[in-house]
C-alpha cells in the first residue's frame, strides 16, 4: 500500500528552479508533424533520418499526443540548465525544426532519469525520443561538435567493443587523456582513494568469447530496419 | 529458488561491495545465484545513445545466454537492470528490430525468445522471500539507525515497475521490519547526475549536493541505494561539493540488509566504504 499522506511530501524541492517565463508560454508556432503539412515540403533527408530512429523505438507514435503542458519539463532536475528545455524540445521536433534542436545542449544535458516520462500526462516516452536526437546528433558529425557525452561513449564504446565489458578505470583515463588531460590530477586522488579500498582494479576479466562478441558487434553494425 | 545472476561491469570494480554483500545475503537467506558464464557489458546509456541496433544485440546476447540457464536474471545495477528490461521489451514489440537482432546473434548460435525475466534482487527480496520471512531472519536489530532510503531513478522508471514511479516505498518497509528509523527523504527517486559528474561536473555536482543535504537535513545516519552509479556519486565527491558538512556513509541495501542478517562487515565488503559506516556499538552483537 502506498501511503498518500507522506506522498505530498515526495514532491522534489527544486532549489533553483524557474517559474515558467512569457518565453516559455509562447513556445515554438508550429506543432504539427512534417508529414501531416499539407502542402508542405517534402521531408528532407534530416527529417527522413529522424523518422528512422524514432520509429526504432515505441516512442515515435507518441509524439502527437503532447499538449505542451510543461510538466516534463517542471519534473526535469536538469532543465534549468538546458538551451531547450524539454517541453520546448517536443515542440521542435513535431515542428519539423530538428536542426535547432541538434544544435542545442539539451540532449547532452539530459542524464536519462526518465521523470518527464514517467509524468507525461499524455504518455510520451519523452527520454527515448531525446535518444533518437542523440543518435542523429552523433551520426551526423555537424551536430555533435566535441560534446563531452559524446566523447564519453565514443570512450566506452572502445572498451567494450574490445574487451566486452567496461573498465571504469580506463573509460576515465581515456576520456580525460582525449578531452581535458589536466583534470586526471584532481581524478588522481580519488582514484588512489578507490585502489586502496580494491575498487579500481586496471585489469578486469575480458569476455571469454571475444571473437563470437566482435563478430556480432561487426554483423550488427550499420543494419537498420528501415 | 535459483536465479541466473547477471554482475554487470560495476561490481566487479567500483562495486565490488554491493557484489560481496548481494551474495552473502542470497545464500543466507538459501537463494542460489548462477553467474551467466561469459555475460557481457549491457550498453548502457551509451551504447543506446549511438546505434539502438547495435544496444540491443549486445543486451540480446547477454539475455540469449541466460535463457540456456532457464531462471530469471536478477541484475542489481539499476542500469544494467533498465537496459536488459528495455531491450527485452523492444524485441517483442518491434519486430523489425528482433529480426535484425536474431540475424547478428544466429551464427553465434544465440537466440533470444523473450522467456527469462530481468529482475531486481530488492523485487526478488520482496516478493519470493518475503518481509516478515527475513525479518524472522534477522540477527541483529538496526533500531537506532536512521535511514534515507534512496532509490535512484531508473529502477521504477521502466513500463512494468515493481513499485510506485514516484513514491516508491519496498525498501522503506523492508528497514522497518527490520528496526530502522526512516528519515522523510522527499529526493528518493530524484537523479543523482550519473555520467554528468564526469562529462557536465557542474551539474553532477549540482544534483549530488541537493541529495546529501535532503538526507542530511532529515538526520540521516546512512544512505541506503541500489545502484552502483548512484552510490558513487553520492559517496565519493562529499568534500568537493559541500566540503564543511557532515560526512554521510552511502551504503548498499544490501550491506545493512546483511548487517541485520548477521553477517560480518567484512563479507559485506564494508571495509571498502569511503564514508566508513558502523552499527552503533550496543546493536552490532548477535542475538539468535
């Protein structure tokens, strides 16, 4: 049984957190889809790319439903520090203005908790369709100028696609040597602090069938369902 | 009962407390735990961020390998736990998808149909065991201990849950039982930052401080999480984000579950804290 009473008090204090401006209410015009545009232009290889990822996913038959009712974006821990905030960014897409979007920090920004998701009152799965943008961003090279996530799982991916699984300790090393190699001195203490406790071990077990993994990661690669 | 246990890449590093305990505490309570052989990386939020083909034959492989096991995959890493989740969900509901998968994973001799269930150990605690049963169980009493309870967000925040989205309260009544006091802790589900406190440390920071001082001010005398990301987190950046606070242990819910249980720190990998973390003195001798 849920206890009601105690729920009020599960309400997340957000310190920090802006009360929604005239810039938010007024939002992008647009909200319908491309492909619904009478008299539209035909979608461009952009908008064809989009249509793929998301429809990768359940989440792409979702996206009509929004009100734009600013929930997802008042449920977001991270909004306030987003170039688009969430609500804005469901409107962006349904707009057909991917490029604004791609450009932005906003899915860089986005940790992945998924509380937009779980309070769309119109059931949008909100934190896979800012995945498909992600993807799109990291195919096409122009939208994913050096972003430290992006790097970060270009750094992961390494790992695992050689070993199998991931060592915490190289993915950081990695990432700090190809983006900020002066940080791995703060990262140093912390990591001497991890060894001595027997948490950072350098060598972790490798996969044992690392061929039949890279063979399947080669077979997977570049297949698309579309 | 037996269950196909999936580690993940975490436990066997920065983790490595949460695998000793979440052991200890299985087969004291006479669950049997089978490591998949050979598992492999889940993907996850990365992979997921770069190719959703490539994300789910990686799952997939994981998943295809403990179907051979037959049992049910207890996977405690809330990530690795999401990830299998959502590709087990994807491969049924898209089917484009699942042909691409089973074409990458057949000449492996893999398949995956779907029939083993991804499961979390406090699910598998709660409903195959049972609260009053490991209860009856318990060694010792954690009476004076209070306990924010902190479940991150990504273990309720699937399709199915096993527990409320918002107000989830498994691990508030399984402490309960077992004597502990817990703190109103209203950041129970809120994100710690994950991979933000490397990539974006401004905003990692940011959700950390927030966290600590909600415990902290709730009087919190521990932490208790069940992911390996946000233990981390919470626990290994306390100086930098609030450096004159009062240091709060960050625990796994297994660890104090062991605790209680009876087992000794040391196979609860508690000697492996950053935040060391003790029963008060009068508690920490058994009683049969």
């Amino acid at each position: 049984m849920i206890d009601r009473t105690a729920m009020r008090a599960v309400e997340p204090t957000r310190p920090g957190m802006r009360m929604p401006t005239p810039r938010d209410a007024a939002g992008p015009r647009a909200v319908s889809a491309p492909e619904v545009r009478p008299g539209a232009e035909p979608p461009s290889d952009l908008h064809r790319a989009f249509t793929r990822e998301v429809g990768l996913t359940p989440a792409g038959r979702t996206l009509l439903r929004c009100l734009q009712c600013g929930v997802c974006t008042g449920s977001c821990p991270v909004a306030p520090l987003m170039d688009i905030t969430p609500r804005r960014a469901i409107a962006l897409v349904r707009a057909g203005e991917l490029e604004a979007l791609l450009r932005s920090n906003t899915v860089w920004i986005c940790a992945s908790c998924y509380a937009c998701t779980v309070r769309c009152p119109a059931g949008i799965a909100i934190t896979d369709i800012l995945y498909a943008v992600k993807r799109l961003a990291m195919e096409r090279r122009e939208f994913a100028p050096a972003t430290a996530v992006h790097r970060l799982s270009k750094a992961f991916m390494h790992i695992v696609s050689r070993h199998g699984r991931n060592r915490e300790a190289r993915l950081v090393v990695t990432y700090r040597l190809r983006t900020q190699p002066l940080r791995l001195l703060a990262d140093m203490r912390l990591g001497f602090r991890l060894r001595r406790r027997g948490r950072l071990p350098w060598h972790q077990p490798s996969v044992e069938g690392r061929k039949e993994f890279t063979d399947i990661l080669g077979r997977a690669k570049g297949r698309s369902t579309s | 009962m037996e269950y196909a246990y999936y580690p993940g890449c975490s436990l066997q590093a920065t983790a490595r407390s949460y695998d000793e305990s979440l052991r200890t505490v299985f087969s004291m309570l006479d669950l049997r735990l089978h490591e998949i052989p050979d598992w492999n990386c889940c993907g996850a939020t990365m992979y997921m961020s770069v190719d959703q083909v490539l994300a789910s034959c990686i799952s997939a492989r994981t998943l295809a390998l403990a179907e051979r096991l037959g049992h049910d995959i207890v996977a405690p890493c809330s990530s690795c736990f999401t990830i299998l989740n959502k590709t087990r969900r994807l491969l049924t509901q898209n089917p484009d998808l699942a042909r691409c998968v089973g074409e990458a994973l057949e000449p492996s001799g893999l398949r995956t149909t779907g029939c083993v269930r991804v499961r979390h150990p406090l699910e598998v605690l709660i409903n195959d065991v049972g609260i009053e049963s490991i209860a009856g169980a318990a060694r010792r009493d954690l009476a004076p201990t209070r306990v924010a309870h902190y479940y991150g967000c990504q273990i309720v925040r699937q399709e199915e849950p096993f527990d409320d989205r918002q107000h989830p309260t498994t691990m508030d009544r399984l402490f309960e039982a077992l004597g502990a006091h817990n703190v109103p802790f209203s950041m129970k589900v809120r994100c710690c930052g994950g991979m933000l406190m490397t990539t974006t440390p401004e905003v990692g920071e940011r959700l950390a401080a927030e966290i600590l001082e909600c415990a902290r001010s709730g009087g919190a005398d521990c932490i208790v999480t069940t992911c390996p990301l946000c233990q981390i987190n919470l626990e290994a950046y306390q100086k930098r984000v609030a450096p004159k606070a009062r240091p709060v242990p960050v625990l796994f819910f297994t660890q104090l579950l062991g605790l209680a249980l009876g087992a000794e720190p040391k196979e609860l990998g508690l000697h492996r804290q950053l935040v060391p973390f003790a029963l008060a003195e009068a508690h920490a001798t058994l009683h049969s």
